[in-house]
C-alpha cells in the first residue's frame, strides 16, 4: 500500500507534464496553424523588407518550420503567386530566418536573424542573449543549435 501511495503521484506527474519533444511540430501545409505563422511571416517582410510595392502577393515556400507551445521557427523563400521570384527585384536576396511568437490573435516576429553570412561568435552570443529565456532551443535548425553550442 505505501509503494502504490508513492507510485500514484508520480504517474500523474508524467501524465500532465508533456516533454517539449512531445509539443515540437510542423504544421502541415494547408493547415491553419501554418497559415496563420505564414501570414504573421509575410506582413513582417512586407512591411519590412520591401523596396518598392510588391505587384502582387507573396506566398513563402517554406524550407524549415518548427513549433513548440507559442513559438516557432521559420526559414522560408518569399516569391509571388504564380512562382515567379519576388526576389531580388522587390525584396533583398537574404536568407530569410525569423522567431515568431504567438500573441493574442496571430503570430508575430520576435527576432529577426535574416542574413546573407554567417555571425561571428560575438555576434552569435548576442543573438543567443536576444532570444526570451522560455524559447526552446531545440526548435532551431542544426545549424543554429550548433552555433549557440560552439559559442556559449
């Protein structure tokens, strides 16, 4: 009887406590959860990265997305509609790699780390102090995990 007292407790712990590894995702295309990052993703660049009004919308082909709680990653190539490029005639030819966050309604950028070289290591522990301490880390690419491991 004592051992099941004390055995009770912790299978509820393990129950209600969900792993982030549980909680990592990418939303499927069509979904609305993906949607909704690609739309809080492509106000952002519009609004701040277009050189001149853009003749048309832009979809994102998305190359990396990962989500976990209220925050995801995404890399993702912004282009028009019908698949023709929207860079570099509109819009800088960068790799465009952004946090969101969830807030409210909506997801939004957080940080911007939208680059065409790679960050030193002095730049890439100010990158890492710039992140909210509740991220997860394990969201990022490989190659952003492995920056933030060999520069801590």
């Amino acid at each position: 009887m004592n051992t099941l007292r004390l055995l009770v407790p912790f299978f509820l712990l393990c129950a209600v406590l969900p792993t982030q590894a549980q909680d990592e995702h990418t939303p499927k295309p069509g979904s609305t959860e993906r949607k909704e990052i690609c739309d809080g993703l492509r106000s952002f660049i519009i609004s701040e990265y277009a050189e001149k009004k853009l003749p048309k919308p832009i979809v994102l082909k998305v190359e990396y997305l990962k989500v976990s709680g209220d925050y995801c990653w995404i890399e993702a190539l912004p282009m028009f509609e019908d698949g023709s490029d929207a860079v570099p005639q509109f819009l800088p030819d960068i790799g465009y790699s952004h946090c969101l966050k969830r807030i409210n309604v909506g997801w939004h950028v957080i940080l911007d780390l939208s680059r065409t070289d790679v960050p030193d290591g002095d730049e890439v522990r100010k990158i890492r102090k710039s992140f909210p301490g509740d991220f997860p880390v394990s969201i990022l690419p490989q190659f952003w995990q492995d920056l933030f491991q060999q520069y801590k």
